[in-house]
C-alpha cells in the first residue's frame, strides 16, 4: 500500500494529517514536481484521475478522492473517530467538511486562475489539454473566500473546533486550507478571530506539526 503525495500541495495534506491523528504509517510516494505539477510518469499511469492524493492498495486498486481515502481508514480504524459518532453527528460533521472543500475549491480557482506556473492549467485532473485562464473567475473565487471566512469564523465562535468539542474531518480540511493560504498570498483577514485562534489551537497539534 502508498499513497501518492504532493507535499507541497494542500490535498494531499488533508490524507497525511488524517491518518497521523489516527496514528496511521502509510508509505509515501512524492510525485510532485516544482513545476506546479506531477510527474509525467505519473499522469501517464493514471491519466484519469490525474491529481494527488491516490491511494493504491497492495492488489493494486487505486483509491483518488482525499475523502475516500479519509473514508477507508475510517472504516479499518474506527478509532479515533473522524468522521462523526452517530447518525446526527456524521451528518453534521459531513456537512461542515462540503463547506470546507467549498473553501478549498474557493482558494483554488482563484490560485489557478492567477498564477502563472498554472497559465493554460486552469483545473487540475486534466493532462494535456489546454485550460486556459479566466481572469474573472479571480472575483468570483474571493467572494467565495470571504463567505468561507465569515461562515467558519461565525460556527468557531461557539466551538473549541469546528462541530463542537471534537476534532473531526471538518478540521482537517479547513486546516489544510488555512495554514495554505498565506504561502499563496491569500491570508485570513486579522477580524477573522476565531478562525486565528482555532488555527493556532491546531497548527500545535501533533499531526499539524508531522504534516507541515
Ligand atoms: N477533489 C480532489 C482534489 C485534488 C487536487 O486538486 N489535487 C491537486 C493538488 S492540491 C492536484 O493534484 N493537482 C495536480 C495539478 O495541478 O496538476 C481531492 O479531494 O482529492
């Protein structure tokens, strides 16, 4: 079993820091290049799914999605639980992880649609073709952004973490999205105070620090 990584890059984080709160050892394979994207060898191998993170297990199925990776050791170990503890809270806690990927999804098409090193790489997932830039998808992205910031910051008000009491899934991806905005430029606002002090309650974390 590997997974194939990206270091750099905050999807595959959302996998390597799932699996170090479970205390999880999967071997990497980095297959990052730092030509803002992946090995020819490797977008030739899996020319479908084309993006990081992949888990491939021993009989050689091949797992994309950082969710459904996150959802496979979910179900071999249960414990501790990430992903919710009842009907009521898996639901909850799924809920908020689709807003987190919403700001992942946010971040990245402003990132992809500014940033030359993806000029004519507008969208990950497709090798070869040319995806041209769209300049006033930059616009859109921000409010998107700025509704992530808001909406987070509002739930973070009442909650030591993002559903409550518990560290879950919903963490892991606003986390890995927070922590990666400042290297591209995109900080949360200072007014965002909660999501400043959740941010600096879980960067000390130990998966925070293993996967940084
Ligand atoms: N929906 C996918 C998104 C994965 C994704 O966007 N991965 C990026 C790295 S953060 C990627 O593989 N990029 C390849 C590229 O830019 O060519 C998931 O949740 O795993």
């Amino acid at each position: 079993m590997k997974i194939y990584d990206w270091h750099f890059a905050p999807n595959p984080r959302r996998v390597r820091l799932f699996l170090a709160e479970k205390g999880i050892d999967v071997p990497l394979e980095e297959v990052g290049t730092p030509a803002f994207g992946l090995k020819p060898e490797y977008l030739a191998a899996h020319p479908e799914h084309a993006m990081v993170p992949m888990l491939e297990l021993d009989d050689g199925t091949c797992i994309g999605e950082a969710m459904a990776i996150c959802r496979y050791f979910e179900e071999l170990h249960p414990e501790p639980p990430l992903m919710g503890v009842d009907a009521k809270d898996k639901a909850i806690v799924e809920m908020w992880e689709r807003k987190a990927t919403e700001g992942m999804l946010s971040m990245s098409e402003v990132l992809r649609n500014v940033e030359k090193g993806f000029v004519d790489r507008s969208l990950p997932g497709y090798p070869g073709q040319v995806l041209k830039q769209i300049p006033e998808l930059v616009e859109r992205g921000n409010a998107r952004l700025e509704k992530f910031h808001r909406v987070f910051d509002a739930a973070l008000a009442k909650n030591r973490f993002i559903t409550g009491d518990r560290f879950t899934v919903a963490d892991v991806t606003a986390f890995c999205l927070v922590d990666f905005l400042p290297v591209v430029g995109m900080p949360v606002p200072a007014e965002f105070r909660n999501l400043h002090r959740w941010h600096a309650d879980v960067a000390e974390r130990p998966s925070a620090r293993k996967t940084r």
